[in-house]
C-alpha cells in the first residue's frame, strides 16, 4: 500500500506566505526610496511664473476671460492676448491676498477644472480647455450661473469676480468705459 505524503503540496506559483511579506516589505522600501530620491534626480524647476496659479490655471483664465469680457477687451489679437495675459496675472495678485480658507476653495476649484473627468461632467467642456470653443466656454458659464446649486453659482461668481475685478482694476481698461483714474489729492 502506499502511503501519501501528509505535507500540503505547494502550487508553483504560491510562494507562500513569508515570500509574500518579504516582497512587500521590499516594495515598500522601495517606493519610499523613490520618494524621496526623486526630488534629488529631477530636473531643476524652472522659475515658477505665478505665486498661486498653476500653468494649468492659467489655460483655464486664458478660455474663461474672453468670454467674462466680451466686448470689453481690444478686438485686436495681440493687444487682446496681452490683455488677457494682464488678467490672469490680476487673478493671480488678488489670490494671493485672499484669505486661506478662500484660496483653498479656490484651489479645489481649479484642480477640479483641470481634471478632465470632472471638467466634463460638472463643467460640460468634454475637451481640454486649449481646444474649447467660445461657444463651449460660455455655455459652461451660464449653466453654472442659472444651476440650480448653490454650489455652483457661488463658483461661477467666484471666476465672474475674479476676472472682472482683474480687467477694470488694470488702468488700460479705463480709458474704454471712460474712467480718468482716481482723483489726484494735491
């Protein structure tokens, strides 16, 4: 009669338990070791050109801001670009100066505008903001005005503020609506 071996047989793909707990150990490790090797092997970062606003922001303002201004900015392309240019470095002043609480709901904003999941299913604007239209852009900014959340509108007015207060804070855009400046005190 035979007799069977009582030791469990091993898979050949089942390493078992402590070969497990070595390998993720041994990720773990690593991933840490990568974490803080990284920043020693990147590249040096290039002089960032806004105090709050990322490069990606600044595309969004870059789409947002022709639409708010409608009208109100040169009609020529490249006054209006240098226009717009000054707009986004207004934003990017007055958030600095905003309170933190404030900038920090300003940045979720942003980064949930720069996210392409949520850009497109609570802004409406399915490509990337290089490539929406005016027509995209502006429907996207009525919805959130007239949205029947809070939420939203209060966005919507946020951005509205922002690059509105921007634009007619700059004294380039007085000489358009007719504003001499403030009064001189003698």
């Amino acid at each position: 009669m035979k007799t069977e071996s009582t030791r469990p047989r091993v898979h050949p793909f089942n390493p078992g338990r402590r070969a497990l707990l070595k390998a993720g150990v041994a990720g773990a490790a690593l991933l840490l070791a990568g974490r803080w090797l990284a920043p020693a092997f990147a590249a040096t970062p290039r002089e960032r050109a806004y105090a709050f606003l990322t490069a990606e922001d600044a595309v969004i303002l870059r789409r947002i801001a022709p639409v708010l201004l409608q009208g109100a900015l040169p009609q020529n392309p490249e006054p209006q670009q240098a226009a717009i240019t000054e707009v986004i470095a207004g934003v990017d002043q007055t958030s600095v100066f905003l309170a933190p609480g404030v900038r920090k709901e300003l940045r979720d904003l942003f980064n949930l505008l720069n996210l392409g999941v949520t850009r497109a299913l609570l802004a409406g604007v399915w490509k990337p903001w290089e490539q929406a239209s005016d027509e995209d852009v502006a429907k996207f900014l009525s919805n959130w005005r007239d949205s029947r959340f809070g939420l939203l509108r209060s966005a919507y007015t946020a951005l509205h503020d922002l690059v509105i207060g921007s634009w007619y804070s700059n004294p380039k855009s007085w000489p358009r609506i007719g504003y001499g400046g403030p009064p001189t005190l003698a």
